[in-house]
C-alpha cells in the first residue's frame, strides 16, 4: 500500500515534472521569442537611425542645391544688367559713330570745297 502510495505519488511527481518542463519550455520559446523581437527592434531603430541620418545629408544637399540655384538667379540677374547696360553703351557708341561719321564726311566737304578754292586761286594767281 505504502509502495503504491509512493509509486502514485512519484508518477504524480513525474507529471509534474513533465509539466513544468513543458511550462519551462514555452517561458524559453516565449523568451527567444522576446529576445527576437528585441533584437529586430534594435535593428529597426538602427535603420531608423540611418535613415535621419540619410535625411539629413539629403536635407543639407538640398539646402545646398536652393543655394546655388539662388546665387545662379542672381547671376543671372545680374549679367542681364550688364546686357542691358552694354546694350545701351553700343547704342551710345553707334550714336556716336554716326556724329562722327557726319562730321568727317561734313570736314570732307570742307575740305573739297577749300581744295577747289585753292585749285581755283592757283589757277587765277597762275594767270596773273
């Protein structure tokens, strides 16, 4: 009877070893689970990190691009000035050209006129 007992209770035992065996091997198998998702959590958050960090540089470059597109509109800007000043800087010197040109061609007149008077007083002084 007492061996009965004892055999009763140790298979009692037994299954409940069984059981917290079992029961340690889902707390494991639940933990490894956690440690898996910890562990891709922190690779997530890496990734993350990367990203802003990627973001950033991205940001900077375009920051840097607004810039210079800037500074070429202000070129821009300013070479157009220097167009239109040189434009109206040619229209001057033409303007110009075109006094000077009417005043050769009016001392070129001038100048035929006073070589035929002299022709002509050459001619009368010859005869005198």
């Amino acid at each position: 009877e007492q061996l009965a007992a004892l055999a009763e209770d140790n298979a009692f035992k037994e299954g409940e070893i069984q059981r917290l065996k079992l029961e340690i091997e889902g707390l494991v198998s639940e933990q490894e689970e956690r440690d898996a998702l910890v562990k891709k959590l922190e690779n997530d958050k890496l990734d993350s990190v990367g990203l802003l960090r990627e973001m950033d540089v991205l940001k900077s470059d375009l920051q840097k691009s607004v810039k210079e597109q800037e500074d070429a509109r202000a070129c821009a800007k300013d070479l157009e000035a220097k167009i239109a000043a040189g434009a109206s800087e040619a229209q001057d010197l033409r303007s110009r050209a075109a006094d000077m040109a009417a005043e050769l061609e009016t001392a070129r007149k001038e100048l035929t006129k006073e070589e035929s008077l002299r022709e002509a007083y050459e001619e009368k002084s010859s005869k005198l």
